[in-house]
C-alpha cells in the first residue's frame, strides 16, 4: 500500500494502494501489436485490472489466503494486508517536486503482481507516481505564478464584506461570481493548460517509461495462461 507524507500544503493527487491509475493525467495509448490487446484506455485499463486480480488471487491462494470477504480476527486482517502489500520498512520511495513522498513496499502479493507484468517494479513505481501527479505538480506552479497570486488576492477582497474579516467558507454565488469578477478562473484556466504543458516536457523521461512499461503489462496480460480455478474474492481496486 502506498504511503504519503508531505513537507507542503499542496494536496497530493495520487491515487493510493490503487492497482492501477485511474482518473489521473490522461497519457496517450500506445500501440500494442499483441494479438488480443484491446485499443481504448478504457478497454486497457480494466484488462491490466483484471490481469494485476488474478496474479494477486493466485498469489494469495498460494499463501492459503482469499480476498473472499468474510469477518476476520485483527491477526487475520493484518496476516491478510501484510500478504497483500508486504510488510516491514517500505523499500520503494518517491519525492515529488510538490514536497511529498510516496512509499510502498517491495513484497507482498500486488507487488509480485507488478513485477511480474511491468518487468521492473522500482521503474514502475517511480513513473506511476509521478505521472499520476502531473496536475498537481502544474497547479503548484501555478499558484506561485504571480498572475494567479494576483488574480487571488483580488477575489478574496471581492469575497470580504466591508464589515469583517474574509469567511472561511464564502457564499458559493458570491465565490463564484468574484471568481468572474477578479479574472480568477480565466487566469486558472489558462496558467493551468501552460503549466502542464511545461510539467510534461520536464517529465518526458518518466511519461516514456510509463508508456513503455504500460505496453509491456498489456502484453503480459493477454499471454497470461487461463486460470485454474475460478478467480473468486473482492476486487482491490
């Protein structure tokens, strides 16, 4: 399981202990020439799903251990995380520009599941990391833009009544028409478009990795050869 801390205010947008990015920066698909690889992201995306539940079920499975839901004793329930995302100190680390650092552990049956489709689970983990937080390393650019700091400090007297201090919590039609008034949005929208531009140039090393690697899972995936036993047990994502 993917762990966080921070040395800043900025909100990290990763997704943690997912299998798999969803929702994050989109990142052009490949073109995989495997016989069976689906085109779409979405399509890809629910494949590299599949493929990642049924390593985990199988590993677990070899463990004595199920995803099956069923009430477990605390020592069952930390017997079952730890066979699922490993245990001890955690081997993998990231710190991105924003100030946090994600960790995840090296073992455990979702990191054996990793190695086995992307061939190099530390390049993975690296590139899953940081391409799954492109925006918000573009949105902590932008707000130290002085167009943006300028744009904000305009809506926030927008928002502040003559008679007091500015509320934690504005009336959502006052924010929103100070957003219009002070250019806020219009500056967001703009700063944001051209800071994640620059994000992706400054991490093209990483975007080629993750493609590459991301091609790679999705040839495993459809060679895997068909199960056993039926894949039963909750899904982790």
């Amino acid at each position: 399981m993917f762990h966080t801390t921070s040395r800043t205010r900025h909100a990290l947008l990763t997704a943690a202990a997912a299998l798999l990015l969803s929702g994050c920066t989109a990142v052009g698909t490949g073109a995989p020439a495997t016989s069976g690889v689906p085109s779409g992201r979405t399509a890809q995306d629910a494949l590299l799903k599949a493929a990642e539940h049924r390593l985990v079920v199988d590993c677990l499975s070899g463990r004595g251990l199920s995803l099956t839901p069923r009430p477990r004793a605390p020592d069952e329930e930390r017997e079952l995380q730890a066979a699922l995302f490993g245990a001890g100190p955690r081997e993998l680390s990231v710190t991105l520009s924003t100030g946090a650092t994600v960790t995840a552990h090296e073992d455990g049956c979702v990191a054996g599941a990793r190695q086995r489709l992307y061939g190099d689970q530390r390049r993975w983990f690296r590139a899953q990391v940081v391409i799954g937080n492109l925006r918000a390393e573009a949105q902590a650019r932008m707000r130290a833009d002085p167009t943006h700091q300028a744009a904000l400090a305009r809506w926030t007297r927008c928002v502040t009544p003559p008679e007091g201090p500015r509320p934690d919590r504005p009336d959502p039609a006052v924010a929103a028409r100070c957003s219009r008034e002070s250019g806020l949005d219009e500056v967001r929208a703009r700063l944001e478009a051209a800071e994640l531009a620059t994000v992706r140039a400054l991490r093209r090393d990483e975007l080629t990795t993750y493609r590459q690697l991301r091609d790679r899972a999705l040839r495993q995936a459809v060679e895997l050869p068909a199960p056993t036993h039926p894949q039963k047990g909750t899904t982790l994502s």
